[in-house]
C-alpha cells in the first residue's frame, strides 16, 4: 500500500493505517526532536504530542512530502516543550531513590557496552558534537538539524520553519560556522580524524 493510500485512509479515520504513518516516521521524528531538545525524555513528550497533533490535522495536508509536513508539525512540538521547560523550575542531575536521596550513578548513566578505543573516540566526537549542538541559539539549531541530520532539502526546511530559503540558508551557514568554533574548544578531545585543519597546524 502507497503511503497516499494510507494518507488517504488515515484521513477518512483508519486507525491501522495512521498507525502505519506513524511507525514509518516515528524514527526520523524522534531523531530530529532529540537533536532539537538535547534530552530523550523532552525529544518524547514532544515526538507524542506531535504524533496527536497529526492525527488532528490530517484532515489539512495538501500533499507534497507527508515526511517534511510531519516534522514540521514535530519541530512546533519542540518549540512548544521548550518554552514549557523554560517555564519549570531546574532540578538536579541526579535522580533520588525511593526514600528521597540523591543517586550518585543512576543506572540511566550507565554504559554496560564494551569500550575499546574506538567506540570511546566515537563517543567522545557524539558528545563534543550534542554539546556544540545544544549550545546553538535554537533558530539556528533546527535548521542545522533539518539539514545536516534530518536530510531535508531547503525547501522543505523553508516550509517546515515557515521562513524564506534565503533565511535558511543564511541559519544553516552561520550554524555550521558557530559548530566549528565550538569544537575547535574541545582540541585533544577530537580523535585526530576529525580535528579542523587549522588546529593540525598549531
């Protein structure tokens, strides 16, 4: 069955076929709402709000790519979950147990994975690059996101964000210049494949 067809069926309220909708996009929604959030538990709570908000406005999509018009719908989700977090007082880092102290290692944190050299570098890249990411003023976050991890087009980041391509351009290009600078910081935490040129040389 085309993804038409199930657009089609979803529309006129067949719960199996939005459920396919959802299970086909649900990855790529989830991805680019972490990237956005820089946490799971938030990237969740908007990936589910944004899940309901389709099923609500499906009856809205004009065609086109059904992937961008849903994350579109996501990315609105995730401005919302984080105005809704700017709103909540902060809590510590480390969870509390059942009789309200502090766990120093939530098992959350733990990492029961093998961890040869490679897998560490790798982590260490993950780790500077989500820092660097997260650090971005969110207008130029999510178009990184939609581009470099998400793989739209800057069309459809155009119409996802609802501004000029020119504007998309324009927030991609200093993203990316922000994102090396930022990890030029991090020097000798960068396994040496991935350091920039012009700090090989220092």
């Amino acid at each position: 069955m085309s993804e038409q067809d199930l657009i089609e069926l979803a529309v006129s309220g067949d719960l199996d076929a939005f459920n396919r909708l959802v299970l086909q996009y649900q990855d790529a929604a989830f991805n680019t709402a972490y990237r956005i959030m820089s946490d799971p538990a938030a990237a969740a709570d908007a990936t589910q709000e944004a899940v309901i908000s389709m099923y609500r406005k499906l009856n809205t999509y004009r065609g086109g790519s059904f992937k961008s018009w849903f994350l579109r719908i996501v990315t609105n989700a995730c401005y919302d979950e984080l105005r809704r977090i700017k709103r909540r007082p902060s809590v510590p880092l480390e969870p509390e147990n059942d009789e309200g102290e502090l766990v120093d290692s939530p098992s959350w944190m733990e990492d029961d994975a093998p961890d040869p050299d490679e897998a560490a570098s790798a982590r260490e890249l993950e780790s500077a690059i989500e820092h660097c990411l997260a650090d971005l003023e969110e207008k130029f976050r999510v178009v990184m996101v939609l581009v470099d991890i998400s793989g739209e087009d800057y069309e459809s980041v155009s119409a996802i964000i609802n501004r000029p391509m020119g504007t998309v351009k324009s927030r991609l290009a200093r993203a990316r210049q922000k994102m090396q600078d930022c990890l030029r910081g991090f020097g000798e935490l960068l396994p040496e494949k991935f350091r920039l040129k012009d700090e090989e040389t220092e």
